[in-house]
C-alpha cells in the first residue's frame, strides 16, 4: 500500500470550487456586518474576520488529517476530505435575529452607535459559543440517529436544500448575466459531466473562473470604480488572530446567551443534523468518517471561532459527492484553509471581491447542487425514490416563504404600501389562493420536517407502519414545542416560535396521523 499523496491535480478544482463558497460566506459577513450592524473596520477586520480564519484554518487541517488517515488505513488514493467552511443559516440567522435585535436594544437604551455596534457583537459571540456547545455534546448521540434514520431521509433532505437555496439561486445568477454565467455553466458540465479536457490541460473549475471573468469585465458586469477600489486598499493591513476570551465571559455573564436561546438552540440542533447528513452523505459516495470525531471537530471549530472573535459557527458542507467528481482529495482542504487565512487576516476580502464576480464561479456551485440532487436519488434504494421526492418539498417549500417575503417587501419599498408582514400580507395572499399561513409554517425546522417525513414515506414503502407512526409522533412532538412550524412576525419577517404549545394545530395532525398508521395492517419489504 502507498502512502496516499497530500497534492493531487483535481484539488485545484475542488480547492477553486470551496473556496468561492467561502468567500461567498466572508463577502456577505462584511456586508451585514458593516451596513446592518454597523461594526467599524478595527473591530470586523481586526476581530471578526480574523476569528474566523483560526476557525476555519482548524477546521480544514483536520479534515484533510482524518481523510488522509482513513486514505492509509485502506490504502487508497480517492478518499475526499469533509468541506467545511462557515454555517451560512447561523450566518443569517444570529445577524438578524441575535445581533441586530441586541444593537436595536442598545440604541433604544441610549447607546452610542461604536457601543451599540460592541454589545450586538458580544451577543454573536455568546450565541456562536452556545451553538458550539449543542455541537460538541450533539456529537456523542448523533451516530445513533444516523444508523436509525433510513437513507432517504438523511439525503433528501440536503437535496431540497440544494436544489432552491442553491441550484435555483445561482441558476438566477447565470441566467441575470447570461454571458458570464451561461457560458462558464457549459464548461464545468463539460468538463465533470462529459470529462473534456480543457485547452493546456487547465482545471475546469478554474478554467470557468479565468473565463467567467474575462467575460465579467469584457461585458461590462465588472466596472472600474475608482472610489470602491480606494475603499477596498483602506481595508488592507496585517491583522492576527487575537483571543477574546474577556468580551465573550461578558457576553455569557450579562445574561445575552439567555436571551437569545430560541434562536441558539435550534440553529444548534439543525447544525448537529446538517453535519449528520453531510456525514452520510459523504459515506454513500465511499468514504466513511468517522461520526463522533468528524461532529466534535465540528463543534471545536465553533468554539474557537467565539473564543477569537468570530460570531459565525462552523458546519460540514454539503457537497462532499460533487468535490469527490471533481477529483479532489486531500490538499484541497489544506490548501481552503490557508486561503481563507491570508485573505482574513490580511484585509483583501474587499479587493479580492471586485476583480472577481460571483458571477464567475456561480457554475459551480450550481453543479455541485445538481450531484447533490442527483446522489439523493442515486444512492437510496430504488423503492424509496418516493420517499426522496418527499423529502425535498420542505426545503423548496421554505425557499419559497423566503421568496414570498423578499417579493413583499420589494414591493412596498417600490410602491410604498408598506404591506410586508403580519396578518394583512397572509391574508392579501389568501386572497389569490397562495396558503403563505401554509409555506411559513414550512419554512421553520424544514430540515426536520423534510427527515421525518421522508423517513415515514420510507417506513410505509416497506410496510413498516408502527416505525412510521414513530417519525410522525417525533413531528408532534417538535411541532408541540414549536420546533418545527410554529413561527411568529418580527417586523418584516417569519421567526421560530418556541414555548409550551405553539405548534399545536401540527402537532394534533402529527399526533393524528400516527394512530391512523398504527392501525394500519403493514407488510414488511426487504
């Protein structure tokens, strides 16, 4: 057995392929963090940024280290390393409903707007801690869950995931700028579906980012803007990681993790079930980590990320399949996480960003939601394809209520009816026959509901009914606890509902739905 090589070419691919999707997460933490919470340049480019490269530098090194390992155990040489890279939902999730509702509060008490901008970060790093602790203890009983859950359940879930957030979200990208992105989809399904090589041998993720790129500044997408470029060098400087152990013991004494433990908690759990897919994920493509290590390095990585400044928790992407296509192996993580350093630390995200649209690389992340889709059905049995088209509704379901939302809120800023939230929009809606009471009680846990209705599609296609009848009584159970479904305005937008009965209605047709299985006749299929 040869010692499998750190470096081989398709890491190029998958190196081009996962480092735009990080870059994708920095590009939007400086915005947020910026324009929505107001943080100055010392503490996002000083702090936050910097946080987030030990997070994200950890990370990968593991990865590639256990890949690497289970490589020389078998003596192979095509084992994928876990991508990783920041929580995009959290991402979302603790700016909007953790930090700014914090900075709000701070204003509202007679704050300055650097004091405000302080305290809303404190709050991120509290929220980013207590995520990191649901991580790490999630990752003792998660093995149990993946072994009871059948396939189906784990996977389409992740495609219904992949398939609106983010094959249909960078299909509009292409198709908005069809010469950039049109074009450089043809060449990465040239290259991974139909092998092509490209001319001087060239990877084809990079061959489609030199390309896209091209075409971005020929065309006109990309403009040279004097002042965004002079805004962009300001940002450059040598910034190291520093710990911020002191600012996050504040957080946590001052009661913030607390008070935003409706939000902690879910995105926890969702994260700990997010890595678990991820995990099965990865071993239905042919490498199969090891649960409890791979979901502890996990939560380490969140944990590192708080005690340095991050306020951003870390996952397990989804995608290892479409980074195993590309060829890509160990180095490519290596090679993500010293990326990502050099750019945090260094301030040169801004310019980074101007000389290279989105638009350049969106063809691949679109291809790697497509093996996503495609592996939920390839790799389940075939009886259970059912069951996988079960489990995808939710996640369009939910990128649907966010549709809903964006669309009403344009809307009124373009015609100022100020229709956005609330009973008034779910009623308008009603009224043209769109159940939006319907896809926002959807969206909340939809990862969850996607698993347990799968799950139970999968048990009833082989004549397991009381193994149903267990799934729907789990939906009521987390419906019960608002969990899934139960959700509430705050202001312009649908949040999780947590407390004793708020999902009651799904929970009764959960609860419902599991006596009607139990007395149902099964027959088991092997």
């Amino acid at each position: 057995m040869s010692a499998p090589r750190w470096f081989v070419r398709g890491d190029a691919d998958g190196f081009f392929a996962l480092a735009l999707d990080n870059l994708v997460q920095l590009l939007v933490i400086v915005g947020l963090c910026g324009g929505v919470l107001g943080f100055g340049p010392d503490l996002l480019y000083a702090r936050v940024l910097p946080g987030a490269a030990v997070s994200i530098l950890v990370g990968n090194a593991f990865y590639a280290w256990q890949a690497h390992r289970l490589a020389a155990a078998g003596g192979r040489d095509d084992v994928t390393a876990l991508p990783y890279g920041i929580n995009t939902v959290s991402l979302f999730a603790f700016v909007f409903l953790v930090m700014l509702p914090a900075k709000l509060a701070a204003v509202s008490a007679g704050a300055a707007p650097a004091q405000a901008a302080t305290i809303a970060w404190r709050a991120g790093l509290a929220a980013c801690f207590g995520s990191a602790l649901i991580e790490i203890v999630g990752a003792f009983g998660a093995e149990r869950i993946r072994r009871a859950t059948p396939r189906a359940a784990l996977l389409s879930s992740l495609a219904g995931i992949a398939v609106s957030f983010i094959a249909l979200g960078f299909l509009f990208k292409s198709y908005g700028a069809p010469l950039v992105g049109v074009v450089t989809l043809v060449v990465v399904l040239a290259a991974y579906f139909g092998n092509a090589r490209m001319p001087g041998g060239v990877p084809g993720g990079l061959a489609a980012v030199m390309l896209g790129t091209v075409l971005a500044w020929v065309s006109g997408l990309v403009q040279s803007d004097p002042a965004a470029w002079e805004a962009a060098r300001s940002s450059l400087g040598l910034r190291l990681p520093v710990p911020v152990v002191g600012e996050l013991f504040a957080a946590l004494t001052s009661g913030e993790l607390l008070a935003y433990v409706s939000v902690i908690i879910p995105m926890g759990v969702v994260n700990v079930i997010g890595s678990l897919q991820n995990i099965e994920s990865a071993e239905a493509a042919g490498d199969a980590f090891d649960t409890r290590s791979s979901l502890l390095a996990n939560g380490v990585g969140s944990l590192v990320a708080a005690l340095f400044g991050s306020c951003f928790p870390t996952t397990i992407y989804i995608g290892h399949p479409g980074w195993k296509s590309m060829g890509a192996r160990l180095g490519y993580s290596l090679a993500n996480g010293a990326f990502m350093t050099l750019i945090c630390t260094t301030g040169s995200v801004a310019l980074l960003a101007l000389a290279v649209p989105i638009e350049a690389g969106a063809a691949i992340v679109l291809w790697i939601g497509i093996i996503i889709i495609a592996q939920a059905f390839e790799a389940t049995p075939s009886r259970h394809a059912t069951a996988v088209a079960v489990g995808l509704l939710p996640g369009v379901a939910a990128w649907g209520a966010l549709m809903i939302k964006t669309g009403a809120r344009a809307a009124a800023a373009a015609g100022g009816t100020g229709l956005t939230s609330g009973a008034p929009l779910e009623a308008a809606l009603a009224a043209m026959d769109v159940s939006a009471r319907g896809a926002f009680a959807l969206e909340q846990g939809f990862i969850f509901t996607a698993m347990i209705l799968a799950a139970a599609t999968a048990e009833i296609i082989d004549g397991r009914m009381r193994r149903a009848a267990l799934w729907m009584s789990a939906g009521a159970g987390l419906a019960w606890f608002g969990l899934i479904h139960g959700y509430r305005w705050v202001g312009p937008d649908t949040v999780v509902n947590m407390g004793w009965g708020t999902g009651a209605p799904w929970a009764l047709a959960y609860g419902v739905a599991a006596l009607v299985l139990v007395s149902l006749p099964g027959k088991r299929v092997d």
